[in-house]
C-alpha cells in the first residue's frame, strides 16, 4: 500500500480522484472517515472515571472540548466497504468469544471442583485461542482501513494504506493543477 499527501480542503470536501482509495477503481461512493491517529487527546484523564459520578462529568467535557483530527469524505467502492464491515464484526465477534470464554473460566476456577477446574483450563486455552484470534482481525482490519495523519501546520493531510494507483492518480491530478 502507498500513502499520499493532500490539501485539507480536497480531503474535508471530498475533491479527490473518483478511484477507490482500497482497490484503485472508478468510483463514485464516498465513505467518511475520521482520522483516529491522534486520538481524543485525552491521555490519563480516563482514570477520572474511578472519581464517580463527578468525574463522569469532568470526563464528558473534556472530550466535549477536545481536538477531534481531521474528518474526510474519500473515494470507496462497496466492496472495500464491505470487506471492512466484515472486518470490524469479526473483530467484535472474536473480542466477545474471549470475553466470554475468560469469564466461564475463572468463574469455574471459583467453584473449586476437579471435574471445573479442568473445564476452566480448557475454557482458558480456548480464550487465549481467542485473543490471538481478535489480535490477528485486529491487524488484518487496520491493513483495511485508510488512515488520515494531518500534519503540523494544519493544511496538509497524508493518507496511508491507499492503493498505489489511487496515489498516482492523486499526483497526475496536483501535477496539472500546477500546470493550470
């Protein structure tokens, strides 16, 4: 996959080649993505989660105030779409199995019976089968994903994991735009 850099202004308006930014043809759908690489910006103000309900509350307005990144309309064919849909419930689905697993079985660690305890064992090497699992969608749902990095100045955004004949079309395009 390449990476690109655009002005903001072609990234927030959606003025970018008709070519799926995934798989490199025409298109005409767009797909609204936010940059999630910066984050909320909120750091370890999470942990005023533990304060109760005042905390909540300091929480809430922290993330009502903070710096979002920047948000982008780009080019994206129903099947890149779905591929990434189906991605992300695979994660979900292999996130729960762990969850769930885990809990059987520490729960029948509790109960302190050999006939448990050997089914939490099993349960166990199930969850740990599971995270693995959710690891791996997790990196397999990142390579589908394009991820929006806005630079220091504000005005240049770079897209990376985009398909190498999204980012030349990019190139052919601010190259004539030059020459206009």
């Amino acid at each position: 996959m390449a990476q690109v850099t655009v002005f903001i202004d072609d990234v927030v308006l959606g003025r970018l080649p008709s070519l799926c930014v995934k798989e490199g043809i025409p298109t005409e759908d767009r797909l609204t993505v936010r940059d999630a690489t910066s984050g909320s910006g909120l750091g370890f103000a999470w942990l005023l989660v533990f304060l109760g309900p005042p905390g909540w509350v300091g929480l809430f307005i922290m993330t009502a105030i903070s710096r979002n990144g920047v948000t982008g309309r780009l080019p994206f064919c129903e099947f890149a779409y779905r591929r990434l849909v189906i991605l992300q419930r695979m994660q979900t689905v292999w996130m729960a199995a762990f969850g769930v697993l885990a809990l059987v079985a520490v729960a029948g660690l509790v109960v302190h019976r050999a006939t448990y305890t050997a089914a939490s064992i099993a349960l166990g090497a199930a969850a740990v089968a599971s995270a693995v699992k959710a690891i791996i969608e997790t990196r397999r749902l990142r390579r589908a994903e394009v991820h929006l990095a806005l630079d220091a100045s504000g005005r240049w955004v770079t897209l990376s994991g985009v398909h190498p004949d999204f980012a030349a079309a990019v190139a052919e395009a601010a190259a004539r735009a030059d020459h206009a």
